[in-house]
C-alpha cells in the first residue's frame, strides 16, 4: 500500500530498515510473465479511499478474452504483491499485508476514466510463504482462520507455478479454489454466485442506464455491501 500525505523522516542514529528492491522486483517481474497471457496488467493505479486518502495498488488485472471464453467472469481485480520471503517475523507481515487489501477494498480506482471499487482484491505471493517459519499445525491454522476472515471482504490469494507445480494459476478466496488454470489446459471454476460478481453485474447494468452523475453515484454507493463494506 502507497499513502500519500505523510513524510518518512529518519533522525540521527536511527536504524534504517534495508529494502530489498532487486528481490521485490524479481517477484514481480515472475508474477508478470506468469499472468501476461491471460490478463491485461495495469501496475501501480491510483484510487481514493472513502476518508479521502490517495492509494496506491500494486496492479490491476483486466482477464483477456481468451480467458473469458473459459468463463472466467469480466471483472477487474486488483492484486498487492509482497516479497516472497522475510528474514525477520512473518505474522506481523501477514497482518500488515491483510490490512492494506482491506483499505483497497474501500478504495474506488481508476479505471477508464472513472472510479471503480474493486470487485476482487488478491495477494501475492500466497499466506503459506510468510510461514515457513512456523510449525505445520500453527500454518494451517492460522491459514484456515485467515483466509476465511479475510474472504468475507473479498480478499484471497494468488498461485502460480512455483507455490503448485500443476498448476498455470489459481485464484483462491475463501478457502476455496475460486478458479483454476491447470497446466495441461484444463480449468475449473468453483461458481458463479459470489457477491463481487453480482456487484461487477449490477454496475454494468446502471453504465448501460446512463444515469446522471448524481444518481449513479446514488445507486453504486447502495451496493457496496455486496463487496462486504
């Protein structure tokens, strides 16, 4: 997540954490080449939260049509991309990366011209690579509570080739594997009555009203408890 607002000021003698940007950007580059050929990536999009604080998301992905003909739903998904490892604790980096996908689940982005919430809002690399650490009992503990907490807002997670080997993606929320590109081609989609997409199908339809500004603004607003907000 990127505020805008604030100044980081470090006093004399203060430690200054070292940012390990060459292996952030390693990451993302991986994530990029993995979901190019299915997805538009749009990176680093700015939006405005409901206390009118500028945000910034990692990337927004936009599903191709070769995508959609395997009947992956027309949404626009946005996704927070961390390091794929830590070298100190890794809980407190869990739950400061969960913090940051609920802000942008209030937050409306640009997209198009327009301000747009987000239907879906994923993180990468998934839950299980900050655990490493942690006993197998404790991992799929913590990991079951939060992925189910976290689906209450819409929020899950991405994997791709090197966290499941079978697989070319998946897109968990929930606790469940929402869809599934596997390598050999084949895909499954667990369903289509999720609250993101009916609130993705409401919106098209009041676009296609062409409302006054006004009263679209009105009528967006009143469905925002679909995204769990």
């Amino acid at each position: 997540m990127h505020d805008t607002g604030t100044k980081n000021v470090v006093e004399l003698g203060e430690k200054v954490p070292i940012i390990r940007q060459s292996f952030e950007s390693s990451t993302v580059a991986y994530f990029k080449e993995s979901l190019d050929p299915y997805f538009k990536i749009q990176e680093e999009v700015w939006g405005t939260h409901i206390r009118g604080i500028l945000k910034r998301i990692d990337a927004i992905l936009i599903p191709k049509p070769e995508l959609l003909k395997l009947s992956f739903p027309e949404i626009p998904i946005g996704v927070e991309i961390k390091t794929e490892k830590l070298e100190d604790g890794n809980k407190k980096q869990i739950i400061e990366t969960y913090h940051q996908a609920i802000s942008y689940r209030h937050t409306r982005f640009k997209l198009n011209g327009s301000r747009h919430f987000l239907p879906l809002i994923l993180i990468y690399p998934p839950m299980s690579n900050y655990l490493g650490q942690q006993s197998r009992e404790f991992s799929e503990g913590f990991q079951y509570f939060a992925t189910r907490l976290s689906g209450l807002f819409f929020i899950g997670e991405i994997f791709l080739p090197q966290d499941l080997p079978d697989v070319k993606f998946m897109f968990k929320v929930c606790g469940a594997e929402y869809f599934k590109l596997r390598r050999n081609g084949t895909f499954h989609r667990w369903n289509s009555n999720w609250g993101f997409e009916a609130y993705e199908k409401e919106k098209q339809r009041l676009i296609e009203a062409q409302l006054s500004p006004a009263e679209y603004e009105r009528e967006i607003l009143s469905l925002t408890e679909m995204l769990g907000i």
